[in-house]
C-alpha cells in the first residue's frame, strides 16, 4: 500500500498497481484499475479517478468512478459525477453531480433501464392520481 502524506503534492497522472491511501493533494488523474484508493479526511483530489474500489472520506473535485465499488463516508465530499455498479453514500456525505451506476468505466454502458411511474395507491384521492394517457 501507498501512503501521500498530507505534506505531499502531486501534478500530473498517478498510476499504479497497488492499493493507495492519498492525505495530501493530487492534481490530475489517478487511474488505478486493479486496486483500491482511498482520498482520506487529509486528502484533496482535483483529479478524475478511476479504481476497482474508491472510498472518500476528504474531497474530490472531478469524475469518480469505481469497477466495483464506491464508498463516500460521512466527510466525504465528491464535486463531479460517479460512476459504480455498488455506491454506498453516508448521512452527511456530499455528491454534487450526477450518479450512474452501471458499468464503473466510461464507455462499458450496460443496457440501461427505464423507471415507469408508480401506480397510485388505492387510497389516493382522484384528483391526485395522475390523468389517463390519451388511447
């Protein structure tokens, strides 16, 4: 695993094939396919990211998205889109952008599926249902 430090400051991409712990500041890309990466209470990514599992516990501003898995834990702050199959968001976490949560890269779109509107209860008064569509 590794650690940059809360004293360390990266521009430019970060590659790799290990799990990484960043407290510090990332500035660019992170692209880690295989592993896990973790912005910590510390950290502060301005970077688009991509990792088998992500966990946010400080702050991203860019495109999260995960293979597997993303996790944005109560402190966590995410400014740009994210993208996973799973996505687990704390009470208190912060995502100001959209969600997708199919395929974890973009460009592995999976067939998507479309929401149909919820029929109404039986107790809902009439002029709270939702008109008829015209036959």
């Amino acid at each position: 695993m590794a650690n940059i430090g809360k004293s360390i400051s990266i521009k430019g991409d970060l590659t790799g094939s290990e799990d990484v712990v960043v407290e510090g500041k990332v500035e660019g890309k992170i692209e880690l396919p295989q592993n896990e990466l973790t912005i910590g209470a510390d950290g502060n990514v301005h970077a688009d990211v991509h990792a088998k599992n992500v966990m946010v516990i400080g702050r991203v501003a860019g495109n999260v998205s995960a293979s597997e898995r993303v996790e944005i834990q109560t402190s966590g702050i995410v400014e740009g889109d994210v993208r996973a199959p799973k996505l687990v968001v704390q009470e208190g976490a912060v995502v100001n952008g959209s969600i997708q949560m199919e395929g974890g890269k973009p460009g592995e779109n999976k067939p998507g599926i479309q929401a149909k509107p919820a029929a109404p209860s039986p107790g809902t008064p009439p002029e709270r249902r939702p008109a008829a569509p015209p036959a």
